[in-house]
C-alpha cells in the first residue's frame, strides 16, 4: 500500500490554507450545521445525517469511525493555543482529502469542504464508510490516516508531533442508530486507549456500556438524596507540625455501603454532564464547614481540587462568590486547587479565570505541577499560594506521589 506523503509545512502556509476553507457558506450549508471553529458538520447535524442515510438504505453494512487526535495538552504548552488550533485545522484538512478518495464514504452534503469528516468537539472527529464487514475498506483508511498524521509540521522553526487513536463500530451489529455507533465507538476507542489491543467494538463491552449508563443515572439520583459525603485529609507543616489545613476528598456512599472515591466516578459525571452540580454541592459543602469553624474559631482552611472541565464553567466564580457571602466565610480560607494542565488545555481562559478567583479573595493552589510543564510562563501573571509537586517527575525515593510548597 502507498504511503501519501507531505513535506514540512510552515506557520503561513497553514494560515494561507485555514484562510481559503474559512469562505462564507450559504444557507444551504450552514443549515446542515456546522461547526463554526472548524467549519465541519457538528455532531448533531452528523447523527442526522447518518440515521436519515440508514433509513434509506436500511441493508446498508457500515462502520462509524471516531479518531481523536492526541498530544494535543503538550503542543498548547509548547507552541501556543493559537498555533494548536491551527494545526488542528491542518490536520482535519488532511484528514479530509484523504477521505475524499475513498468512495465507500458516506457524504454528509454536496459540499467538498463539509461532505466527508464531521466534528465531535475539541479533538475529536468523525466518519462513516460502507464496508462489507471484513473491515478491509476501513483498515485501508485508518492505516492512511496515520500515514497521514505522522507527517509533522514545521511551526516557528520546531517540529509538531501529532498521534491519532481510532474507535470503530458497525451497523447494524452494535447498535441501530448513530448515536448508539458513537457511543460504542467511543467505548472502543477507550479499551483501545488503555492496552492498544483493538480499535473495534467487541460484544463484551456491551456490558460495560450498560453499566456505564446505570451508574449516571444513580449518580444523578444519589446526588438528589444527599449520598455522597466529603472527607478532609490534613494538610501538615513539616517544620511546625501543625496542622494548617485540609483538602476535602468527595466520596460517593452506595446502596451497598460501599464507598467510592472520586476517580472512579468523577469522569463518568463529566460525560453526563453531572459535574458541574456535583462541584456546586462540594463548594457549598466546604463553606458550610468553613462557617462552623469560624464560629469555633478555628483558623484552618479548606482546599477544594477542581477538574478541568469545573474550572472552564463559566458561572464557577459567581457560584464561589454568592456561596461565601451567603455563609459569611472569610475567602481567604478557601483554596481553589487548579491543575496544571489547564494552563496547556486553554491557557488565556485559565488565567482568566484563575485571576477572577484570586480577586475574589480565594486563594489558589497549583496541583499535578511538573506533570505537564505548562505553568511557568503563567507565573509572572499569578502567583500561586502554594504548588503541589508531582513526585513522579522528581527523582526521589518519596512514597508519596505529592509534596506541597509553600
């Protein structure tokens, strides 16, 4: 099989190219709903598409492709978010004149730039393309796709590296709508990401994604009834030995009495969407705590650990605000932890919203430092009341995997 192959291209050229796909697009194909970022079909105008196709065609035998492109936390930090995006556009236009030659695609408008290749959000795209089951028409594309990919980039003098992972599922075997091919192909691309075994869905992860399902729809119940509970874990000074603090740990109590720690159910509430009213109930519990200590005349703070996905909630720092002027805390005894990757995710927005929290009085905390080396540059524009350090960077005999400077 041939290898497409490309030279280096530089900064201008991409945006010499982004520019010629950025046309005006009329009516007709903004009505099939586009992304207006990357000018690609959204998700929703793609699952319309493909299940008006089945309904047409039901003998049709086809697979759903969703690839994400990976690296791309690394190459924010290192070259900007602005020049990310720009590869990203490249990349998709690759992508799309790949596609293009195939004619077992299913085309998703009459238009060249928006037929082929359809955005899932982020760096995640989408496609379909009949194949006969054998999957032959589909590993032809994919192995040309990484080709493809793996052709790096010339950005202000340095070399870009971008890695593609693929998830694929087949209809009519796994499911008998888009939706449901999306879902399973994203489950796919998940086992796929954690042993590189297979890009392909397999029945055995049917059960997976059921149980999937069945724990949003208790987490968002349990979340009603006042299940889940915060723990605090102490935060010592070394040289006082006193106790100066505590991080508080959200845990989710079972029917069955078990009980949960975040990491295996905070991700599952940001695919459902669940994570923001979780994060509210986690403030509000923390400032009530804050509250009875004051009256106590307790000095000690609490530290609150947000996700990415929190920290990027535009209505985050009114909540905090609103929160402590109803229970009267003093905002300098909550800490807000922010983890350093959000600075290589969207750096502007992360400053923005990390200067907006410091004028709120809250102090702010840098966790997971030194796991992506994105932060440094933000250091001449805030300050940081303390840095958690990543020990797995370090090399150090430590046990444990943090240390906090202060």
């Amino acid at each position: 099989m041939a290898t497409i192959g490309y030279n280096f291209w530089s900064l201008r050229q991409i945006t010499r190219a982004h520019h010629a796909d950025s046309k005006q697009y009329s009516k007709n194909e903004i009505a099939i709903g586009l992304d207006l970022a990357s000018g690609l079909p959204n998700k929703l105008a793609f699952t319309d598409k493909i299940d008006k196709q089945l309904k047409i065609h039901s003998s049709l035998t086809i697979n759903l492709v969703i690839f994400k492109l990976t690296n791309f936390e690394l190459l924010n930090s290192l070259i900007g978010h602005q020049n990310g995006d720009m590869v990203k556009l490249q990349m998709s236009s690759r992508i799309r004149n790949i596609l293009k030659q195939s004619p077992d695609i299913l085309l998703l408008s009459e238009h060249s730039q928006t037929a082929f290749l359809a955005t899932l959000g982020g760096v995640d795209f989408s496609f379909a393309v009949r194949d006969d089951g054998k999957n032959d028409v589909t590993e032809t594309l994919l192995s040309k796709l990484k080709d493809v990919i793996n052709e790096p980039l010339l950005i202000n003098a340095t070399a870009v590296d971008v890695g593609i992972q693929f998830g694929v599922a087949s209809y009519p075997e796994h499911g008998g709508s888009a939706q449901d091919l999306i879902e399973q192909a994203y489950l796919a691309l998940s086992y796929q990401q954690q042993d590189g075994t297979s890009v392909y869905f397999q029945n055995k992860l049917e059960s997976r994604l059921h149980n999937n399902r069945a724990v949003i729809s208790q987490l968002r119940e349990d979340l009603n009834h006042d299940r889940f509970e915060l723990f605090v874990q102490p935060q010592i000074n070394l040289i006082t030995n006193e106790v100066e603090g505590g991080e508080v740990l959200i845990r989710w109590r079972r029917d069955n009495c078990e009980i949960l720690a975040a990491d295996q159910f905070i991700t599952l509430a940001e695919e459902s969407g669940v994570i923001y009213q979780l994060s509210v109930w986690c403030f509000e519990q923390t400032i009530k705590k804050l509250a009875k200590m004051q009256l106590h005349g307790c000095e000690q703070y609490l530290a609150v650990n947000v996700s990415n996905k929190e920290l990027f909630q535009s209505q985050l720092v009114d909540t905090i605000a609103n929160l402590l002027e109803k229970y009267q805390v003093a905002p300098d005894k909550l800490v807000v932890e922010i983890k350093e990757s959000a600075f290589a995710q969207d750096p502007e927005r992360a400053l923005k919203i990390t200067r907006l929290i410091s004028h709120l009085g809250v102090r702010v905390g840098l966790d997971e430092f030194g796991k992506d080396q994105s932060a440094l540059s933000c250091f001449n524009k805030f300050s940081p009341w303390y840095v958690k350090i990543d020990c797995k960077s370090l090399n150090t005999d430590a046990n444990t995997e943090k240390t906090m400077l202060t």
